[in-house]
C-alpha cells in the first residue's frame, strides 16, 4: 500500500512540474518570442525535478516488483507476506528461520544428545542429512536472487567500425550549388627552345626551300609557340542518405539512446562516403569513385608487389607529373607487404617490430577496407576533390508512414556531396599479384 501511495505522489509531482514547463513554454510562444534569462532559470529548474521525479518513480515501480518477488518467497518458506521490500533486519531474520529449521530437526537433536546440550571443543559433531525447507538460493530469481537489484550502466558496446582514411587524403572544400564545374587540361604542347638574337628585320614569311608551307625567317629571332587545350567538366551533388526507425518512448526513457543513434547514422554515411570515393560507380545517383574513373592508369604485376609498385610511381611521375602522396591498400594486401619475407626468410618491412608509419618507395602506406583485395591505388591523392553541399545532418520525425498514430519516429541522417578526380593521370591502379 505504501509503494502505491508514493508512486500516485511521484506521479502528481512529475505531472506538475511538466505542466509548469510547458506553462513557461507555451507563453513566450504566444508572445512569438524566445525565452527570458529568468524564464529559461525557471524551465531548467522544473525539468531537474521533474527527471529526478521520474528517476524516483522507476525506483518505487522496481520496489513493488520486488515486493511482490519477496510475496512469493514468503510462500515457499512459509514466512507472513511482507508489504515491503525486504530490509537487511528482515532478510537476516528469514535466514534465521530457516536456522531454527535446522536446529529444531530430528537429526540435529538426535546428533546433540549424547551430549546433553553441550558440545565439548575437541569432539567430533556429525548430523545426518537435513532436509530445510525454502532455503535461500542467491542464483535463483524465486528465492534470494529476488533481492538483488540489477546494476544499469550506460556502455552501450557497438560492433565496431573500420577506419576510414580517405578524407583526409583528398581536396575537401566547400560548394553553395547543386552542380560544380571545374576545368581540366587535355593536352600540352612543351614547344619552348632557345632563341638566338635577331639578325635581321625580315617578316619570316619566306618559302620554305623548294616552295610548300611558310616558315620563320631564321633571322628574325621570333619565339616557338606552344599549345595547350583545356575542357570544362562538372561534378553533380549527390545525396548519401540512411534512415532507422525508433519508438517515442524508447527515445525519451532513454536519453542517451538518440545520441547513439546520431552517432552510429553519421558513422554509416561516413563510411558509406569512404567507399564511393573509392569504387563509386558513377551510374545512378553513385558518385564516380577513383577506380572507376576513366583515365586512370593501370599498371599490371611485375615480379612481385613491391616492384609493381615502384613502376607505377614512374608512370604517375612521367605521365600524370605528379609526386605519389600515398599508396592506398586493402588490409589484406597491407598483411602481404607486412609478411613478405626474403630469401633468407628474414621480413623485408621490418617484422613485427617495425616503428614508424609504413612506406613502400618512400610512398606513405594507407590502409582501407573499402579497396578491393589485389589492386593498391597509388597517386597524389589532392587531384580528387569533394565537395560538400551540405555535412551531414540528423533529423527526427513522426511524420513516416503510420509512425504518427505508432508513437514512433524515423532518424534520418544525409549528407550532399559532389565528387570529381580532377587529374586522373595522376593515379595508378596497381595489381598487387598475379
């Protein structure tokens, strides 16, 4: 009776202080205005008491579960019902019955008999089996383990991540519109030479010698011309989007479970971003990752991974006159380069005691889980841009579906990005084996 009693005062407080909340709220509404120092003062203080209301209200509702648990022990041992959770007095108490079992039994006084209620120090006290009836089993939820309360923590332990790398490999800037265009150099023409002084004012319009096109007069000191061509491309923003959904009371008797769900939605559209820089397929609303990008040099397997990896550096050099910022591998080809081992068996990296960052060539080594096994990605990783429209959001809602009428909500989390490779010669696919 007592427990229902607090819980109907808990609840009436808890009731009143919401409703005091929503009275300060409601008028600066009213009013179309935000709240006053002193009224937000006041909103704090009635939310304090009323979570410390409803904190006190899930103890008192544990309270009559726990009553009734000690209802049913009190049946089995025989005990009177008690009204309330058991105190330390009581509990020793019920312990003491079933002491007063073993000592008022057949078998504990036949034991004490030859002794005529004395027990000396140095004789030796046997009974035979006794049979107690209730005993208290701490592992058992009917018996004793119905008094021991459950510790709530807040480790909530996820399945893990991976890593993710890439973004801080590539460009990441910024864009206010829907399509981004840049422009990229097709073609080069180096035509620069040494020219000597000029010796004469003649126009170079003389024929050449025997007739046919018209060359510089050698005489007239002109400079070479060279030639360059360019072509405007665009990168379309494109959406990475998830959503989960999650019941109203779920989010507010759990107050760190929305930041979780926050937390582990951007982590998807992270890593979910990770892997379209890499192996988007650009068809759809995909973005066109790296590997997929036309232009992009491919160097097959020479020898062996490390040699592979040095010819691809000479082809970024002389073909996409770029300086290699990182080598990107996937962990299973980052285990084939740590446990490579020379022909006296002796780790050509180092083993398993190696410090430092791993390089191959002096190439700094990046691992990632969204690279294909069997083919590292080698070149200067600043030719590939993202832009981001709009960094990724956390939105909740009731409006989904049915969810209204369900008292359930949808947690939906996006990002806009657009993606481009500017220079593709600038990187190298590189087969990691044969």
């Amino acid at each position: 009776m007592a427990s229902s009693i607090r819980i109907a005062r808990l609840k009436g407080e808890a009731a009143e202080a919401v409703k005091n909340m929503k009275s300060i709220a409601v008028k600066a509404d009213e009013e179309a205005r935000d709240l006053t120092a002193d009224e937000q003062g006041e909103f704090d203080k009635f939310k304090a008491q009323a979570e410390e209301l409803v904190k006190n209200l899930e103890a008192a509702r544990h309270d009559v579960e726990v009553i009734a648990a000690a209802e049913s022990l009190a049946k089995q041992v025989g005990a009177e019902p008690v009204a309330e959770p058991a105190s330390d007095g009581e509990t020793k108490a019920r312990a003491k019955s079933l002491g007063l079992q073993v000592v008022g039994s057949a078998q504990f006084k036949k034991a004490l008999a030859p002794f005529k209620g004395a027990v000396p120090e140095r004789s030796r006290f046997q009974t035979d089996p006794i049979s107690v009836k209730g005993l208290l089993v701490g592992g058992s939820p009917t018996s004793a383990g119905a008094f021991v309360t459950p510790e709530r923590t807040d480790i909530v332990e996820m399945l893990g991540r991976r890593e993710l790398t890439i973004r801080d490999l590539i460009s990441v800037r910024r864009t206010g519109s829907d399509l981004v265009e840049y422009v990229a150099q097709t073609s080069h023409v180096n035509a620069a030479a040494a020219v000597p002084e000029a010796t004469s004012s003649a126009a170079p319009t003389a024929p050449a010698s025997g007739g046919g096109a018209l060359i510089p007069n050698t005489g007239g000191g002109y400079k070479p011309e060279g030639s360059w061509a360019f072509e405007r491309k665009t990168a379309e923003v494109k959406t990475v989007a998830e959503w989960v959904p999650a019941t109203k009371r779920a989010l507010a008797d759990v107050a760190a479970l929305e930041g979780l769900i926050n937390d582990e939605l951007r982590a998807d559209i992270a890593e979910k971003e990770e892997s379209l820089m890499l192996t988007g397929s650009g068809v759809g609303e995909d973005l066109l990752g790296i590997n997929a990008t036309s232009g992009v040099q491919t160097q097959a397997f020479a020898t062996d991974l490390f040699g592979s990896v040095r010819k691809a550096i000479t082809k970024v050099r002389t073909v996409g006159r770029v300086a290699p910022t990182a080598i990107v591998v996937s962990p299973e080809d980052a285990e084939l380069i740590d446990l490579a081992k020379d022909l006296e068996g002796r780790y050509v990296y180092g083993g398993p005691f190696a410090f430092g960052n791993r390089t191959l060539w002096g190439v700094p080594v990046v691992e990632s889980e969204a690279q294909p096994a069997g083919t590292a990605l080698l070149g200067d990783f600043t030719k590939a841009v993202l832009w981001d429209r709009e960094q990724t959001t956390v939105t909740v809602t009731d409006s989904h579906a049915d969810f209204f009428i369900r008292n359930m909500v949808a947690v939906l989390a996006e990002e806009r990005v657009a993606f481009a490779v500017t220079r593709p010669s600038a990187f190298v696919r590189v087969a990691t084996h044969a």
